[in-house]
C-alpha cells in the first residue's frame, strides 16, 4: 500500500491511498476517510453517510473494476478545501478495470430490479453526496468523483477547518 500526504496548498490538503485489490483495505480507508471528514467539519451522521459512500465505491473498483485482480490497484484520494463561503470534501475512487458505461446502469426501483440482492451502490453514492461523477479515467478503469459540501461558520454555526 502506498499512502502520501500532499503539502498544504493554499486551503487545499490532500491524501492518498494506492492498493492492491482486497477488501482487506476497506477499514484503513473507513479510518482516513472520517478523519478527513471530521477536518472538513462535517457531523458525525453526514460522517457515517460518506463512510457508506466510500465503501461502496471502493468495494465497486474492487469486485467490479478489478474483477477481484489483485494485480491491479485501486487508488483513492481525499481532497479538504476551504473555500470562500463554505468547505468540501472531495473523495476520488478509482480503479484499472475496464470501465463502463454509467448510462447503462439499471434503475434499483425499477419493479424489475426492486428484489435483487445488488446493483444499489451508485444509486445510495448519489443520495449521500452533493454531487457524483463517474467517468472512465484516462489510463483506463473507471473514476468516481464525489463531494460533499459544509456550510460556513456562521451559516451554521459549525466551524469550517479545512
């Protein structure tokens, strides 16, 4: 596993994480995750929702992008920003499968679909984010990109450190 920690960059932080396939993975990045979303100055449910957001997708890159290849690796990166009136974080999933297309993906409350066991991960992603964005990544694979989005000091009377 490969973990960096990018040097502050004006009121951007970043980390990321680089592993190879296996679930094994998914506690350590449960740990960062929170972290981070704790520094962006999110509560402890927006925290819980994101940590579901992320284990889906990692889960995702892994049985799905990678087919399980433990050859091929999943990268992960979470990004703090403070902007101006607000802060976010910003979570990129990504893996070197061969991607698909999102378009394609079948509608979980569809009746066709309301009893089967999966196919709800980017469905509950795009519940607990802001905003979503699955593209195939420029190497190969797939990249979802997520943000969650915190009010400033002020506006909600929860300080914004990022």
């Amino acid at each position: 596993m490969v973990f960096t920690r990018s040097m502050r960059s004006g009121h951007r932080h970043v980390v990321r994480l680089e592993f190879t396939s296996v679930l094994e993975m998914l506690d350590l990045v449960q740990i960062v995750g929170d972290h981070v979303a704790r520094q962006v100055g999110l509560d402890d449910d927006t925290i819980h929702w994101i940590g579901v957001a992320v284990r889906e997708s990692v889960i995702n890159a892994i049985k799905h992008g990678n087919q399980g290849d433990s050859a091929k690796r999943v990268f992960v990166e979470f990004e703090r920003a403070a902007l101006d009136t607000s802060a976010e974080l910003t979570i990129r999933v990504r893996d070197q499968g061969l991607g698909f297309d999102p378009s394609l993906l079948a509608d979980p409350l569809a009746p066709e679909n309301i009893l089967k066991s999966s196919g709800r991960g980017i469905f509950l992603i795009r519940n607990f984010m802001d905003d979503v964005q699955l593209v195939r990544a420029p190497g190969g694979g797939m990249e979802i990109c997520m943000i969650k989005r915190v009010e400033a000091a002020g506006a909600s009377g929860n300080p914004v450190s990022a």
